[in-house]
C-alpha cells in the first residue's frame, strides 16, 4: 500500500490563479450579484434586461478582483490597507526621553 504525500503544506489556497482572500471577495461579490438578479426579477425587470445587467457586473467583478490579486499577490492588499493607520509623523513636546539615563532594569555595558 502507498500513501500519497501533501506537498502543499504551508502554501496559500489558490484557484484559478486567486491567492487567498481573493477567492472569498470573488464568492461574496457572485452572492452579491445573485441576490441583485433576484431582486431586479422580482421588481419587475424582464430577464432580458436582468441578465446582461448582472452578466456585465460579474464580468467587471472578475476582472477587477483578478486584477488585484495579481497586484498585490497574498498579502499586500492588507499591507496596503494598514498603511491609513500608520501616523504621518510624531510630536514630542520635550527632549527629556532622549536625554534621561537608562532605566536601572537594564545594566550598563562598560569596556
């Protein structure tokens, strides 16, 4: 008997050329646009109307969605959206924390 061995530990989930979060984004938006359909239908759109709408969307979807998982890859899309918390600059109002001696926790190194 032969057991076949998992190559893929520790590499991301990718589908179809989607890294990781991007295959999420791509189900939630084909959700998103499947109860769209269904809500046009039951306003009163004619199929004919309903169809190429949402075809045109998912179309759009696909495309943009793939887009960024080739431009960003795993996780740059993160990375890119945590830089808005980063500050632009800091403000000290005294010198008095680069001038004050060592702490007593930490001992002094002397040659």
């Amino acid at each position: 008997m032969s057991y076949q061995i998992n190559k893929g530990i520790n590499r991301p989930i990718e589908f179809k050329g989607l890294k990781a979060q991007y295959i999420g984004y791509l189900g939630g938006g084909l959700v998103v646009l499947l109860v769209l359909f269904a809500i046009l239908y039951l306003v009163g759109f004619a199929v004919y109307l309903c169809v190429p709408i949402v075809g045109g969307l998912g179309g759009l979807l696909f495309y943009k969605v793939f887009a960024l998982s080739h431009k960003y890859g795993e996780h740059g899309l993160m990375k890119r959206n945590a830089r808005r918390y980063l500050p632009d600059h800091l403000k000290f109002n005294s010198r008095k924390l680069f001038y004050e001696k060592r702490s007593t926790n930490i001992p002094d190194i002397q040659s």
